[in-house]
C-alpha cells in the first residue's frame, strides 16, 4: 500500500466512458512534492502519476470538485509510479 501527497502540477487528464463496461471515468493526475534541505539549500523533487476511476455520478462530481490544479491532495493506492529528479 502506497500513500502519497502532493499539490497537483496541472488539470486533470478526465476520459469518460472507460472501464469494461464503459461507464466509468478515468482521472489521471499528476502530483509533486518539494523536499527542502535547510542545511545545503538543496531542494529536492519527486513526482507521482496517478490514475483514478470514478463510476457513480457522485464519485464523478466529487473527482471533478476536488482534483483541481494547486490544490494538495493525498492519494492511496497499490501501485504508483514514482519519477525521481
């Protein structure tokens, strides 16, 4: 199990009609989080990407509301790509 924070890079990439069944929407996010190490000044970056369904129409409304650029969001997930820079 993975959790990650960050305050999201960009809008949202949002793909109705995924899934099997093609009634479920796909949301896939992109995160960064800024370590900063006080002694050297040194900042350090990590980057997360995510992806997230959503099938009801309140889970839909509810990505839609809160996965917005800037704002800070947690995620917790079994897989996670990481990009380290």
């Amino acid at each position: 199990m993975h959790i990650v924070h960050g305050e999201l890079r960009k809008p949202p990439f949002i793909k109705p009609g995924c899934g099997q069944d093609g009634q479920s929407t796909m949301f896939a996010i992109e995160m960064s989080e800024v370590v900063k190490d006080f002694r050297s000044n040194e900042k350090s970056y990590t980057n997360y990407k995510a992806i997230l369904f959503a099938k009801s129409p309140a889970h839909i409304e509810h990505y839609t509301n809160t996965l917005v650029e800037g704002n800070f969001i947690v995620v917790t997930g079994e897989k996670l790509k990481v990009e380290q820079s």
